[in-house]
C-alpha cells in the first residue's frame, strides 16, 4: 500500500521551535498565579493549548474547584495575547530539511497536511509568514499545486492531541480511506499518541524538535528521526 498522505505537526517538527511557545505558556502561568516547572510544560506540548491550562489549573487546584473554569479563562486569554504578540512581531523559520521534503513530497504526488495544537488565528499567521497559505481557500484546503493540501487547528475539531480527530478530519477532506496510505510526524509524545489512535501506518517521531530522541524513545513509535531530511527515504523504502 503506497503512502498517499503525510501529515505534519507545525511548531518544532516543520517550523522551527526555539522555546517560543513554553515561554508564552511560563509567562501567562507565572502572572496567573499557575505554579508549572519547566518540564511539566515541554510534557504537555502538542496539546491543544487551553486543555494545557485546563489540565494543568486541574492539577494545581483539583478538577471539581469552583473557580477552575475561571483561572483556566484567565491564564489562557493572557497566554493567547503573549503568543499573538509573538507571531506577529517575531520571524518564523521552517525546519533543517522541511522545504526540501516538501518539495520531494510533490514530486512523488504525495499529499502534504498540517495540524496543530495552536487555534486558527496564530496558525493563520505562522501559515502567512512563511508563505505556506498560498493556494489555500477558506477551509484551508489547496490543491494539488499549492504547497500543502490542508491545514487543521486544534479548536476546528471535537478534542485536541493525543485524539487522533485532527488527523482523521485531514483523511476525510483530503478522500484518504485507509489510515495504512498515511505517515504522521511530530516532535511531541502526544503527536506520537494522535497517530498511532488514527491507526497511521507509521507514527514517526522527530528528535530535534521540542523533545530529545531519549524523551521520544520512551514513548510508543514507529521510527525516531533526527531530521525531516531523512522522510524521503522512509517512504521511498515503503513504496518500494
């Protein structure tokens, strides 16, 4: 069976991740009053980003408080704010090997889809600043000639990474039907985890994203790589 679909996560894995996002999330916690280390933030990445303060404010004062919704409200339309000023003021930059595995993708006719845990508007701009929004209608779905075929946001679908929704929304759209014809990669455990409950034939892992090879290695996979460069020839050898 040929892979047909490849689906990518966004920040760290095809747009390159320098903390950006775990300061935004430290920042808004720490002028909220939300006690989180370091740690426990890089291993919740992936997640769409208010179940992260759901979880995370669940943690801190127990899921059955009365003012959890409402520090869950705080927190995150703080850390919303913090992002989108970051988007838009801040360059954005593809990842080692990212445009030239795209490129290849094409060349093999193979459908290029990205999903993340981001919402629609900071998706939007991270899309805008790279280019990659070309050719993409009000669905933010393309053609075969823009350069990604679709695009999903964690708040477009019922539940976030690790459900596999984002991913089986891309099939749907994309006439996908059989999750053995699809690759998804990321650099999160909860990429990992989406993939394989979306029954991918393959759920890779990439290493020089948010996540080391060690923190990935412990989490179910089908494969570490330590950069997108190294995709083209995982196909090739499926395809053979």
């Amino acid at each position: 069976m040929a892979i047909r679909l490849v689906v990518f996560d966004m920040a760290g894995t095809t747009v390159r991740d320098r903390k950006e996002v775990e300061t935004c999330f430290a920042k808004a916690a720490r002028q909220t009053g939300l006690t989180v280390s370091d740690e426990r933030i890089t291993a919740v990445q992936g997640w769409s980003k208010r179940f992260v303060f759901e979880t995370l404010w669940g943690e801190q004062l127990g899921t059955d408080h009365p003012a959890l919704t409402a520090h869950v409200d705080e927190s995150y339309d703080l850390f919303r704010q913090i992002l989108e000023k970051h988007y838009q003021t801040e360059p954005v930059y593809p990842t080692e090997g990212c445009l030239d595995t795209f490129q290849w993708l094409h060349e093999q006719g193979i459908a290029i889809a990205l999903t993340t845990g981001f919402y629609r508007k900071v998706t939007d701009m991270i899309l805008h600043k790279l280019g990659w929004d070309a050719g993409l209608n009000d669905q933010r779905t393309g053609t075969p000639d823009s350069l990604i075929q679709m695009s999903v946001a964690s708040d477009e679908v019922a539940a976030g990474r690790p459900a596999p929704d984002m991913i089986q929304k891309v099939m749907q759209t994309l006439n996908v039907t059989d999750p053995a014809e699809v690759i998804n990669i990321g650099d999160t455990p909860s990429d990992l985890e989406s993939g394989r409950r979306a029954g991918a034939r393959l759920s890779l892992g990439l290493t020089n994203g948010t996540h080391t090879h060690a923190q990935l290695a412990a989490c179910p996979n089908d494969g570490l790589l330590a950069s997108l460069a190294e995709l083209p020839a995982v196909i090739s050898a499926l395809n053979a």
